[in-house]
C-alpha cells in the first residue's frame, strides 16, 4: 500500500520543478552548460542522512486519539495507528534534527555556501508493509537517494534534493517515507507595474489550482459543470474535499456523485487584505453546506459582500474568470426572496 501527500509546504505550489512534484526531477538538458557544482552534490547520493534514529516515543494510544481527533480520522478498531502516521513516530519535534549524518549537513551547507540559503518542501510518499501497534519501539534509517540537475522555479534556481527513510518497528519493517526539498537561491523580486484596477479583477490572471492525480477527477467534473462528491463504495459515507481513502472507514474504494448545487450558507467571511491583482477586495468567500451533507468553499455572487449572512440559500454556478480558468461559484439569495420563491413554488403546486 502506497500513499502520497503532495505540497507539504504551501509556498511549494510556486515551485515549478516537474509537473508533478511528486515525479523525479527531470534529467539536465543537454543543452544546459556544465554545472559542476551537480557534479558534487551527486557525490552524496546513496550516502546516510540518518543512521541508527529512534522514535521519541514507543507507539502509544493517546498520540493515536490525538492525531485521529485532529484530522477526523476513525481510530482503528484494533487499536493500531493509522497508516498516514508513519511519519509521526521519527519527527525530531521541538527539540530539533537530532540523528542527521554528516554527510547530509556536508550537502545542505555545500548547497548554502553557493546561494541555495533557501528551502521549501515539495511532496513526500509514503509505503506501508504493516500497521504501528501501541507499544513497539520505532526505528529508522535515512539515506540520500537523489539530488536533480538545478532547476530553475518561481521562487529561484536550485536542487531538488529527495531522502529515504527506512522504518522499522520493533525491528520488522513498517514502511518507507520519501521526502523531497528544494534548496533554492531566491529569485531577485522586481518591481512589476500595477495592475490596472477593474470591478472583477479581469485583466490579472488567478491562481492555478493544484491538479493531483488524488484530485483530477473533481477538476474533470468542473469542465463539464459538475461538482463531483465523493461517495465511499464500502460504508457509502460522502465527503468533500476529494481524499485518497475514506475518513469514516478506511476504505480506498470510492465512485462519485453530482451535487444538486443546492445549500445554505454555513459560514462566511468577508476579504480585506491583502490585496492581489486578480481580485478586487473587499469581497465575501462562504462556507456552503450542500443538501448532500458536505461543506464547499466558493466564491459568493448574487448580494453586496456585507450582505451575506449565515442562513442564506445557495445555488451553485460556475463562472469563467478568464479565458483558460472556469470555477464553481455559490449564488446565494436574501432571506426574503428566497420565501417568496418558496411561496410562488408552492403556489404553482397546489
């Protein structure tokens, strides 16, 4: 069994390494003139970047109902930590990098020497061989399994460095956990122009939502105007957003529903600050809750911004915000004339 969490730190979204974070770096361009500084970050491939680590702590229940609590997660009836806390168990926490090799601060001061003072986490993956039971004792192993050609992102030019940790519990294998930085030079920031001001922000182009081969399926459904729930095929639980497996039972089989559109505002709140060139402030983004169960954030259209309300009826739409970009947006109408609506349905009925 096998998982991957993708942007583990949110400014990773602007780093334009692969097109999936998660793949390998691609291979230099024989193009590119020679770089010898790749030549000696290689040398630390296949070398240790941890050696002989041990978990803070033994497995135990109560680190499992926290971590389950805070990501609503079900705590396995036999009691064992679920699988996507394979990380937790070798984290050094506060305390800091206790364990690291040599060789691997040798490569991350060899990388800040020449400029790359900068870092950022990009994605990581994880294997799973067996479950974590309270009790057993984690231990683990980290070597350096890659270092890409230097590339060249938003944020700046430098090397996508990836590690590998082997992870045993009370000496079997558990699992494997990779985990991929950057190590970057920051871009020179330049003063760009100001955008020209519009009621829609239309002339500046929005963020591109991060498509996943976890979340392809949703933006797919978004093209045809469908906003796609997940339903689990073993319990038939719904959720938003899209997950890899269910959060109720565990299950990894699901298929998917349309949403009627449908809801009522759940919760709201109202954009001030700060300001970006592809909107226009101040405006309301609400929490909607579907007829179906499940909460979705969207853009609010139909009332003022200081007219939204908890309450309000939604109806979903979706809208073009420029020319290669469609987005789902909530409708959502004043208390009034949403029961005189009801009252001509209802009229027209009888």
């Amino acid at each position: 069994m096998s998982a991957r969490a993708e942007g583990a730190a949110t400014e990773s979204t602007a780093a334009e390494g692969p097109a999936d974070p998660a793949d390998p770096p691609d291979p230099a361009d024989p193009a590119d003139p020679p770089d010898p500084l790749y030549a000696r970050l290689r040398a630390y491939e296949g070398s240790p970047a941890a050696v002989g680590g041990r978990g803070g702590d033994p497995v135990n229940a109560p680190m499992i109902r926290h971590w389950c609590e805070a990501t609503g997660h079900p705590v396995p009836p036999d009691g064992s930590a679920p699988a996507t806390m394979l990380q937790v168990w070798t984290m050094a926490g506060l305390a800091g990098e206790g364990g690291r090799s040599g060789p691997y601060d040798e490569l991350l001061r060899t990388l800040d020497e020449a400029g790359c003072t900068s870092v950022v986490a990009t994605d990581c993956e994880q294997e799973y061989a067996r479950p974590l039971r309270p009790g057993e004792e984690v231990t683990f192993d980290a070597v350096i399994e890659s270092v890409s050609p230097r590339k060249t992102t938003k944020l700046g030019t430098g090397y996508f460095v990836t590690t590998r940790m082997d992870i045993r519990a009370d000496g079997e294998p558990a699992g494997t956990h990779r985990f991929r930085i950057l190590k970057y030079a920051p871009a020179q920031r330049t003063s760009a122009k100001p955008e020209k001001k519009t009621g829609t922000g239309a002339e500046a182009r929005r963020p591109r939502p991060v498509v996943n081969r976890d979340n392809a399926g949703f933006w797919e459904g978004v093209a045809r105007h469908q906003l796609l729930i997940q339903r689990c095929d073993a319990c038939a639980a719904l959720r938003f957003p899209w997950l890899p497996g269910c959060n109720a039972c565990g299950s990894q089989d699901w298929s998917t529903v349309a949403a009627s559109g449908s809801g009522t505002v759940f919760s709201y709140v109202v954009m001030h600050h700060p300001p970006f060139p592809a909107f226009d402030p101040p405006y309301a983004v609400a929490l909607v809750e579907l007829a179906e169960g499940v909460r979705v954030l969207g853009g609010v259209t139909g009332v003022p911004y200081d007219k939204v309300r908890i309450g309000m009826a939604a109806e979903l739409e979706f809208r073009r915000v420029d020319k290669e970009l469609e987005l789902p947006f909530f409708r959502v109408r004043e208390e009034a004339e949403a029961e005189a609506e009801a009252e001509e349905e209802a009229e027209g009925e009888g």
